[in-house]
C-alpha cells in the first residue's frame, strides 16, 4: 500500500503550513483523563509533526499554541501548558538546533511567568541563525492585536519620518508582522473538527487552502499531515482567476 508520503510531489510543498492545534482537552476527557493529559501527548505530535514538516522541506510552519482567549482556562491547565512548553524547549531545543530550525515567536510571551520566557529567549537566541526551515510558535497570540500593533507601529514610523504614508503598501505592511519575510500560508490544518480560524493568522491566510478534520490533535499522525499535503496539491488554486 502506497504510503501518502509517497504521494507527495516534493517539488510542489506548500512553502507555509499553519496549524491549529485543536482537540487536546477532548481526547483527554474522551479517556477519562484530565485535561492537562491531553496537552501532555498534544506535545508529542508537535515534535512528530515538526519532524515531518522538515523532511519534506516545508519552509515556514506556524502552530497556534496558546490564543489571547486561552487566559480564561483553568489555571491549573494553563500551568501545564507553561510546564511543557517549558519541557519542550528543554528536551528538543538541541536536535532543533542541529536541524537548522530557526524558533520564531508570534504573540507577547512577556505575559508568561519568567522562567517560561528565559527558555523562550534562549530558543530564539540559540536559533536566530538558523535557515533550514522557521518554526513559527503562536503564544498569546491574537491575529486582532497583531494587525493592530502593525498599524501602530506604522504609525509611529511615519511620525518619526522613517517611512512615508506612499511607502505603504503590502510588502512594507507584511515587515509589521510576526511573519515578516515569510511566504503567506499555503494550507491550514485544523484537527478536532471545527470550521473556523479562531483569530488565526488573519492577514497571511488571505488565499490559504483549508483543511479541516474531526481527528483530534493527540491523534494527528505524520500519515494524517501527509495526507492533508496530497489533498492540498489536488485543488486548484486560482488566486481569483479561471
């Protein structure tokens, strides 16, 4: 049987792939487990899911780890999200570098308890050289907001002549952004059957291919990634045209 890896014609990789990791709390609560187990074995796709993206040479994966929304879960599961993004840091942090994996933050992780943002700063530090593949991690993170700060400091360059308000059109714009020299996303993957993008990446989905599925995101497999990939290079993307 043909794998869907074999499938995939690896001149044609989407170039960005976000992902919307959905469904951790409800596999758990499907097995009688606390919630916070649920993001436990989330955390062992994200690790499956990076590798697969960069061996096939995907450029830019974005993960929506923690929304502006989260803050209004149990503190109990919000400390355990911070204890495995702590643990995830720690425990890959070195094959990431090895790998050429460049961490880029998006969101305002200072709202984190200190011990969370000297791990991220030192990701970013250790990585900030690498160009293999950027690793995109959303961490309070709001596509709102993100806009918003980017007309802000827009502003605040025109005011101080940096830029003119002709200078402003989309490429300056997209330096704005958390993405600032990526290619805009190519295919959003959201596990855990919702049909929505949750504030995600607003500006940079613009001609995006979605992929929904109920499968929840403990669930979802290099085979599953693999297979959103296949379907991706089946459609027809027009960007408005015939």
């Amino acid at each position: 049987m043909t794998s869907n890896l074999e499938k995939i014609d690896l001149l044609k990789v989407p170039k960005h792939i976000g992902i919307i990791m959905d469904g951790n709390g409800r596999w758990a609560k499907k097995r009688f487990m606390p919630r916070p187990m649920g993001h436990r074995e989330g955390a062992k796709r994200v690790i499956d899911i990076v590798e697969a993206a960069y061996n096939i040479n995907v450029k830019s994966l974005s993960l929506y780890a923690f929304s502006t929304e989260n803050w209004k879960r149990p503190e109990d599961e919000i400390n355990a999200l911070e204890d495995l993004l702590i643990k995830y840091i720690k425990s890959q942090l070195d094959r990431i570098v090895k790998n050429g994996v460049r961490i880029n933050l998006c969101g305002d992780y200072k709202a984190f308890p200190i011990p969370v943002q000297k791990e991220i700063e030192r990701a970013l530090k250790e990585t900030e050289q690498n160009d293999k593949m950027i690793l995109n991690i959303a961490l309070n993170y709001g596509s709102h907001m993100e806009i918003i700060n980017a007309c802000k400091n827009i502003s605040q360059d025109v005011l101080r002549d940096k830029i003119s308000v002709s200078s402003i059109e989309e490429r300056l714009f997209e330096k704005y952004l958390y993405t600032n020299d990526q290619a805009p996303i190519d295919l959003l993957i959201r596990p855990g059957g919702e049909k929505r993008i949750s504030n995600f990446m607003l500006y940079q989905l613009a001609y995006a291919e979605f992929y929904f599925t109920d499968i929840l995101w403990p669930d979802f497999t290099k085979e599953k990634f693999y297979e959103a990939i296949v379907e991706y290079q089946n459609r027809n993307r027009r960007y408005g045209g015939l």
